[in-house]
C-alpha cells in the first residue's frame, strides 16, 4: 500500500473545517512516544513507526524464564517534571513512586566498622541548609574535605548555565581548581555525577555537569527525591505507553523500519517503509544520532557530520540472584568497590522466591566486553564484601546486560554538536536524548526532546501548544 496517511484518512478536515495535520513520528522511543502524544493532544493526526517490536527504546524489560527483566536500571528526580509529566500522561505514575525524602545510604567496602554505612539525606529546610546535617556527618569524608565540598556546591550555584565557555571545560578540573580531593570526588561528586552524567567527573562536561547539580541539588530542597520504577519498565513504556497512544489517535507500527525520507514538491513529506509510504505535514526523527544522520535528507542540517562527532558511552548491568534475601533496603551505592549501584529488583521481577539484585554500572568503557565468567569472578565477591549476608547465600543465577551506545558521551564540547528541534528543512524535527535540551542523556531529556519537537511543529501547523508545558508545573 502507497501514500498511507491519505488512504487511512489522515488528511480528513478537522473539527474546524481546515484541512487535517498529519504527522509521521520515526522512533518510538521516550522521545518518540513524547512528541506522538503531544501532536496527537493538539488534534494532529499521527503515526508512529518504530523498527523494534516493542516501545520504549533502551528503557525496556525482557522475560529471561520466569523472570521479568529490564535492561538496565533507570531512576529519576523529583526535578525530572517532563518525565513525571510522561509518567501521569500514560497513567503510570504511582507505578514509579519518589521517595518522600532524597535517602541515599552509601556503603563502603573498606571503611571501619561503625562507619562503613552513611548516608545522603535532606532536611526540610531551605536550599542549602536542605543537606547540611547530611554533609555534616557523613562519614565517608573528613571534617576538611566536608568544608571543602561546601565551598564548591555553593561555587557550582554561581556558574551560569547559560554560559557556552562552561561546555568546553572539564567538570574533574573544575573540582580540582576548587579544592576538591581524590575522596571528594570519589564519595560524592562521582557518587552522583557517574549514575546520571554516564561520565566519571575528568571526562565530563563541566556545562552538563553544573546543570545536573544545581538542578538537582542546589534550586529546590526536594528536587533530588529518587523515583524508579516498582514495576518492569515495559509496564510502563511499552504496555502504558501504547494504550495511551491508541486512546489519542495514534496509529502505531512495530517491526517497521523506516527507508527513506523525502521532501515534496508540494511541501509534504514522503516517509517510506518496506511496502508502505506516508504522505505528511510533518516529521519527527526520534532515534538515536547516527540513525539520524543515516536518514536526514541533503541540506536538513547546515554540518550533519557533527552527529557522527557526538560519541557515546556505554552501560554494563549485572543482575544476581540469591536463593535467599541479603539486602534489607531497596537500593545502595556504593564505594572502595567496583560497584556503582545496587538495586533490589525481586518483586518488580515476579521472583517467588529469593532475591533479585541489579547492579547498575555506568561509564563502564572497560567492562563492557569482558565476559560473563570475568564479571562473575569480579562483582560476586564485591557484593559478599558489602553485604555480608550475601556470604552465605547460594547464586542461582547470574548473567549481564549490556548497552554499548546507552547514552551520547557527555565530554566538554559536546554542547555545540547538539542540534536543536528544527532542521534548515520546513516540516522535519528532531528529538533524542542526544538533541540539544540542555540536559545529559536521561529519561527527563529524551520526554522534553519530544515536547520541543511537538512544540515547533505544532507552531508551523499553526497548532495549539499550550498543553505542552503542563510539565513545569509538576515541580
């Protein structure tokens, strides 16, 4: 079948008797989902492809026997207002709850006893006072280096965001140049800076980096709160996601991969797949950099090459599971170990019996291809190191999941390769993670990407918008 938008009527007048907008969304990713819903929201009528045969781009869950598995653990903030936007969208946010407190328990596997367990908490108190006690007596820092970490949250606060000269700088040289030690970095810059930057402190943006810190610990005293998914992540990306998007409208093609995309002459756009095209308004590309690159026509950017400059950076995730339970709280991180983070995974996973760990490891360049067994060798005594109750638990199983290209690398100088929503071609949008939202590679910048996206569209169609920024008044 040919022209597919025209012979499902997707060219139909609307309700005001204008002639209907049509819209091919390409990705079905965060991203792609985001931009589908909003166009769909403003009365465009909307198909979405994804090559896949799920949705949910990398944040996805697989079955591995009776287990329910996602690929790799994701979190999010209360700061996150796009993604909770999402979350409340397909229905799904009280499967993906936030702490009623940011409570990080931090384990260190060579400190003394009584003091290997601290703790990141806030205070309901008024930004910074919100983590002073917590700075105060956390035991992984000495009272100098306590002092220091405070004189450079409150350096961090001053930058100015909007700043290009940040992008270019290191966020490791930065610390340095503030007094910050190996410790420092190690307990707590890192700490946080590696699970949401995907980058260790040296090899990071220091724009990105500053925009992650003050956002999420220096604007409001609950922004950092932690919320994950209680449920497998395709419950809510996948299952959610398209029962939301069948009740707006749009039409959704799995195991669909998109061949070609091409101007008209008559303004539209010539979307083709395998037997099928699609004669639109609008599109929106939502997959990953280099697939973009792949199918921009000539002349959509002023440097496509840039998109193949943006580099990435993978994740590695080990999942373990006990015949028995060797962690009593939801989650820890962890230090003096090559363990990044833990999280208990048993109930979201359907496990009857035992206990479900998942190890979540980023900036994991090194590990990324080492085998099953060398993984094993390594991480089972780690985990016997932390969790002493592990040391007497059998392993019934244990195996990895890997994301080599799991985010855009966050390396200073990334800023200015991001391209934003709009192309030099009417009518075709960009969104992704990887797209210029201000944000490291996260779930919250995939969801605002698809806004952006939704929102130039919706303005050359002369659509109403103003539904897209319902998300800045979840914070």
């Amino acid at each position: 079948m040919t022209d597919g938008a025209q012979s499902e009527g997707l060219l139909d007048a609307d309700s005001t008797g204008r002639p209907g907008s049509t819209a091919v969304v390409v990705g079905g990713g965060l991203a792609g989902i985001t931009a589908a819903l909003s166009l769909a929201d403003a009365g465009v009528r909307v198909t979405l492809l994804e090559g896949r045969p799920r949705l949910g781009g990398l944040a996805f869950s697989f079955q591995r026997g009776e287990l329910t598995v996602d690929n790799g653990q994701h979190v999010y903030m209360r700061c996150c207002t796009a993604y909770r936007w999402f979350l409340d969208r397909v229905d799904g946010a009280a499967l993906a709850p936030l702490q009623d407190r940011l409570d990080v328990p931090v384990l260190d596997a060579e400190g003394r006893p009584g003091r290997r367990l601290g703790r990141l908490r806030r205070d309901a108190l008024p930004v910074p006072l919100h983590l002073g006690r917590s700075l105060a007596t956390y035991p992984h820092l000495s009272l100098a280096e306590r002092a220091g970490v405070g004189r450079a949250a409150l350096a961090l606060k001053a930058l100015d965001l909007a700043d290009p000269a940040l992008d270019e700088r290191d966020f490791g040289g930065w610390l340095t140049a503030h007094g910050q030690s190996a410790r420092a970095v190690e307990a707590l810059w890192d700490l946080v800076g590696v699970a949401t930057l995907n980058a260790v402190a040296q090899d990071a943006s220091l724009g990105l980096a500053a925009m992650v810190f003050k956002t999420g610990l220096l604007s409001e005293p609950g922004a950092a709160d932690i919320g994950w998914a209680h449920v497998p992540l395709g419950e809510l990306h996948d299952r959610l996601a398209r029962k939301a998007l069948d009740s707006a409208g749009v039409r959704t093609g799995l195991r669909t991969r998109v061949t070609s995309i091409s101007p008209q002459q008559n303004g539209n756009w010539k979307v083709e797949v395998p037997g099928e095209s699609f004669d639109v308004d609008a599109v929106v590309l939502a997959v990953p950099q280099r697939e973009a690159h792949d199918l921009l026509p000539e002349g959509a950017l002023e440097n496509p090459g840039r998109l193949l400059e943006i580099g990435t950076a993978p994740i590695l995730n080990v999942h373990v599971v006990y015949d028995r339970k060797v962690l009593q709280r939801p989650f820890f991180a962890a230090l003096g170990s090559p363990v990044q983070w833990v999280f208990d995974r048993t109930e979201a996973s359907g496990l009857r019996a035992g206990q479900y760990l998942a190890l979540s490891q980023s900036a994991a360049q090194d590990e990324i291809d080492e085998p099953v067994s060398a993984l094993r060798e390594r991480y089972l005594p780690e985990l016997e190191r932390l969790l002493p109750a592990a040391r007497g638990a059998a392993v019934t199983d244990f195996f990895v999941t890997r994301e080599r290209t799991a985010t855009f690398a966050p390396t200073p100088g990334v800023g200015r390769l991001r391209p934003g929503a709009r192309t030099k071609a009417p009518g075709l949008y960009l969104a992704g993670a990887w797209t210029a939202t201000g944000w490291p590679a996260t779930m919250e910048s995939a969801v605002r990407s698809g806004i952006s996206a939704a929102d130039a569209a919706l303005g050359a169609l002369g659509r109403p918008r103003d539904h897209l920024f319902g998300y800045e008044e979840a914070a």
